[in-house]
C-alpha cells in the first residue's frame, strides 16, 4: 500500500503508470501472506491434539516463509526453518522456534529433508526456486521415487497463467492423470479442509492413515 501511495503521488507520465501496475500487483499478491499465515496457524492449532502433531516447515525466509513460521508461532507452536546460504545472505526469519532452525549450503540436500518426513507440500506463488521444489516433488511422486503426498497449489489463477498443465497433456509431456497429483486451493480454510478429509484428521486412525 505505502509502494501504491508512492507511485501515484509520482509526476505524471509512463514511469508513473508502470510503478502504480507493479504496486498493484505486489499488493495483489500480498493477500496471499495472510492466507499462508493463517494455513500455518490452523494447521498448527488443529493437530495440537494429535498423538503426532503437524509441524510447519519453511525455507527459514522472509515473505511466505516468514509468514509460515510465523501463524504457528503466533498460536504458541513449534515450526522449522531449514534455511540456506545464499550470495545475497538470506537471514532466518525471526518466528522459527530457535532449535528447530537449520542451516544448509546444498539446495539437493535441504530439499531431501524437506520431503523425507512431509505428509503435504503446499506452494504459493513463487519464483524458481518455489518451481524448482514444485517439479522435483512432482517427478518424485510421478515415478514412484517417493511416496505420495497432497500437493496444494495455493490461487489456480496464478499457476494455470504460469503454467499450461493442459499443453503438456496435450504434448503428451506428461499423462492426463498427471494433473491429479496437485489441486488448487484458493483459501487457508480450504487448505486445512483438504488435509483433513484426505487424512481423516481428528478421526479414530488418524494417525496411521498419514504413515506417522
């Protein structure tokens, strides 16, 4: 909101018109800051009364990843950064619970820990890095490298513009029953919701249903 402020307090002319575009579009894509932190708050809180609690796990980042470790810290749990050194020095956010944040230099190996004990892998909107960990996770379950998992895509419109799912069947790239290894989910509610009814979350068995 302060960038849109800026941007049209700006003199008149092009640079002005495309400075209010990008603000509104960062302040479009903020929304899902919320969602994320909500996600982690809910999920965090819920299956507080597991046998076996769901515990958050980030990159250890500022943006969604911060906003991750911070729903679970904000309702008193336990969340895990595993963070990496980067040219440009990415800090761990300051809402991981401090014993539970790791340093990593190799992406190969921090992304090995992050599938080796998930029952889900939930992406919102990202950059490489966010589709570098969405496709390895996809191939793994794809050809049977890894077990199964729920895949949650976080607002279809931004993944159905970035990515054409439908060519790459089309193509042939892929199997029509590819596209049922990942669903979009446009809300934290309805996140939660689809973990809890693909686990049967609060239910007698719950437990051994997630492979815990």
């Amino acid at each position: 909101r302060e960038r849109l402020d800026e941007a049209e307090a700006l003199p008149p002319g092009s640079a002005r018109e495309q400075a209010i575009r990008a603000a509104k579009s960062q302040l479009g894509m903020s929304r899902f800051y919320e969602e994320a932190r909500r996600f982690a708050s809910l999920v965090t809180e819920h299956s507080a009364r597991l046998a076996h609690p769901i515990y958050v796990v980030t990159g250890g980042g500022p943006g969604i990843m911060e906003a991750g470790n911070r729903g679970a810290h904000e309702v008193g749990g336990k969340s895990i950064g595993l963070n990496i050194v980067l040219p440009h020095e990415q800090e761990p956010n300051p809402y991981i619970t401090p014993k539970l944040c790791f340093q990593f230099h190799y992406f190969a190996l921090r992304k090995m820990h992050f599938l080796m004990r998930s029952v889900a892998l939930v992406c919102f909107p990202g950059g490489f890095g966010t589709l570098d960990e969405l496709f390895e996770t996809l191939t793994l379950i794809q050809t049977g490298k890894c077990r199964k998992r729920p895949v949650l895509l976080f607002g279809r419109e931004f993944w159905t513009k970035l990515i054409n799912f439908d060519h790459l069947v089309e193509t042939g790239m892929i199997s029509p029953e590819d596209v049922h290894l990942f669903r979009f989910v446009e809300t934290a509610d309805e996140a939660w919701t689809t973990l809890q009814q693909l686990y049967g979350l609060g239910q007698p068995g719950a437990d051994s249903a997630c492979g815990w």
